[in-house]
C-alpha cells in the first residue's frame, strides 16, 4: 500500500527552464512532507519541506507547494540546472507515528544544456 | 556532511547466510534508521532506533533484525539471507523524531544475495 506516489518516474527539461515534480498522498494524517535528492552512489540529501500548516516554501530556486484538499505536492525548481539532475524522492510524516516517513518511487529529473 | 558512514558498501553473499551491515555515526545523533531501496518502491523503513538498545519495527522489518549498543552504532542483521533481500540498504541519523527533523544518509550497501 503506497501511501505516497510519485507518477512520473522521469522528466526532462532544459537548462533555465522551470521543472516541476509531483508527488500525491492517499493518509490525511501527513502533516510534515519532505523532498530528498539523490545522485548515483550517494545517499539522498535533505532539499527542502513543509508542514500542512502551510501551502508554500521556497528556498531559493526551489519552492514546494502543498494543496491538502487534493492532498497533492509539487516541486518546482527554478530556473532548472544541469546540477540539478538527479532522483527526487518525495516523503511524508505524520505525528501520531513520527518514526514512518514514508517516500515515494522517486522522479529522475534530467536537465539538458 | 553528516558523519556516517556504512560498511560494507557491496557485498555478494549467497542464499541462506547470514549477513550483517553496520552503519556509523559521529554526530551523537539519538535516532537512526535502516532503509531498503529497490525500484518503483523508493525508500521503505526496515527498522529505527531511538536510543541505545531501544529500537522498533518499520513497514517492512520481516526478515530483519538490528541491535544499537552504542548510541554512534546501528546494525542490521539478516539472519538468512534470500534473493528478495537483494536491494540498496540506507542508513540514516536524525536528532530527533522524523516528523520535524532532517534525516542525513548515508553512503549506502549495495547487497545482492544470490
């Protein structure tokens, strides 16, 4: 039962261009959600979150948005980097059980020159 | 970056051994988790930790065992390894509980069982 899914297991979009990842959840208890980046051969790295108590965060190029009612997130990266090529895995929390975040498939983002 | 680090990174082994993997922190950080990798899955937990010797089951710990002895160790046991175990094994450290704090990764072990 995956309780967060991420639909699309690849994008491809080019340099300066905007990239948007989605993830959709199926608990309503999740109320802190995350997205990690993954390069090959390395472990995934904390990239940025968001509580349910808010519907937007942005850290520099990247901004996360959360739409509770649909129960849906998105990532946007802007402007897109070939550095930015990775996999993003999106993952979730609830409090009542704060130990099981659970993630996604992930997403392999490819930015092209 | 974090300081932790996994051992073995690879590792063959065959049907029905035992294998142990050992993740390595030098952050003092109270909690740490075991995650397996496998495609179209992502990241799912096997077991974490909470404290030395305190330690809990994830979605999918069947299989598995883990011990913390001491707070900067976690380890990850199969007591007989079988094919499906064969996957990407993360270990990762956070503060405090995963709800409202970061979790570093490790490096990873990548362990096929044939």
């Amino acid at each position: 039962d995956q309780q967060v899914k991420q639909n699309s297991p690849s994008l491809s979009v080019q340099e300066g261009r905007i990239s948007i990842l989605n993830c959709d959840y199926t608990n309503s208890m999740f109320d802190y959600f995350l997205w990690y980046k993954k390069y090959p051969a390395e472990g995934p790295t904390f990239l940025i979150s968001i509580s349910s108590i808010k519907d937007k965060n942005e850290d520099g190029r990247f901004t996360v948005f959360l739409n509770k009612s649909a129960k849906h997130l998105s990532l946007h990266i802007v402007p897109s980097q070939p550095g930015d090529s990775a996999v993003y895995f999106c993952a979730a929390s609830a409090l009542y059980n704060n130990n099981d975040m659970r993630f996604g498939a992930g997403t392999r983002l490819t930015v092209k020159p | 970056d974090a300081g932790i680090t996994q051992s073995p990174r690879h590792k063959v082994t065959e049907t029905g051994t035992p294998v142990t993997l050992r993740c390595h922190q030098t952050e003092n950080h109270r909690y740490m988790y075991w995650y397996r990798q496998d495609p179209g899955h992502g990241l799912r937990l096997i077991h974490y930790s909470y404290g030395v010797k305190d330690t809990d089951k994830g979605e999918v710990s069947d299989g598995y065992s883990v011990s913390r002895s001491k707070t900067e160790d976690f380890l990850l046991t199969l007591e007989s390894a079988t094919s499906s175990q064969t996957s990407v094994y993360f270990c990762a450290i956070s503060e405090g509980g995963s709800s409202y704090n970061e979790q570093f990764f490790g490096p990873g072990t990548r362990l096929t069982v044939l």
